[in-house]
C-alpha cells in the first residue's frame, strides 16, 4: 500500500508543478494584463483534484490518520482555483487579480500541505 501511496503523491505533486508552473510562466504576461489559463494549469488542478481523492481514500484505507480539516481547507481552495481556471479556460486575456489569485491560493494550498502538521 505503500508504494501506492508513494506513486500518488509523486502523481499530486506533478498536478502542483503544472499549475504553478502554468502561473509562473506567465508572470510577466500577467504585468502586461495578456496572461490567461493554459490547458496545463487546468489539467494540474484536475491532476491534483482526483490525486488528493485518492491519497485521502488510500490513507483512511490504510489506517493513516487523515487529517479532515487540513483536507477539508485545501479541498475548497482547489475547487476556487478549479472554478476560476475552467471558467476562464478560453479567454484571451484574464483580469490581473483573477490570475493572481489562482498563483496566491495554489501557493497556500503547497504551504498549508507543507507546513499543517
């Protein structure tokens, strides 16, 4: 069970590289007010969605204490970022603070995952 566990953290991990990475790259993009959500910052929100599901159901099912109200936050923050980034998925340009605001709630949900011991 393990090494189940492992993969799928490995897998959530890949889903935060992508959002984050989606955000990061367009840094600059977003100063000028021509950023917008790419197909992999959707996709890294999806990745982590169905990833962290699993993690929860593999913990519990392995007799790991689960944290509920840790998951419970970072669950509503994911589907804040997930309801931004799929409404705006095929905008040309999205609103500075919108975008902000996805980059600023995936940072606290990897410093809430890090940190909420």
């Amino acid at each position: 069970m393990d090494v189940l566990i492992h993969l799928f953290v490995g897998l959530h991990i890949i889903g935060i590289a992508s959002l984050l990475g989606g955000f990061l790259t367009q840094m600059k993009a977003m100063g000028e007010g021509t950023a917008r959500f790419g197909p992999a910052m959707l996709h890294g929100a999806l990745t982590m969605l169905v990833t962290g599901v699993a993690l929860v159901g593999l913990n519990q099912a392995d007799d790991n204490t689960v944290n509920n109200l840790k998951i419970g936050i970072k669950l509503a923050l994911l589907i804040v970022i997930l309801a931004l980034v799929y409404v705006k998925r095929d905008e040309e340009k999205v609103d500075k603070g919108m975008f902000g605001a996805v980059g600023g709630l995936t940072t606290a949900n990897i410093f809430i995952a890090v940190l909420w011991t």
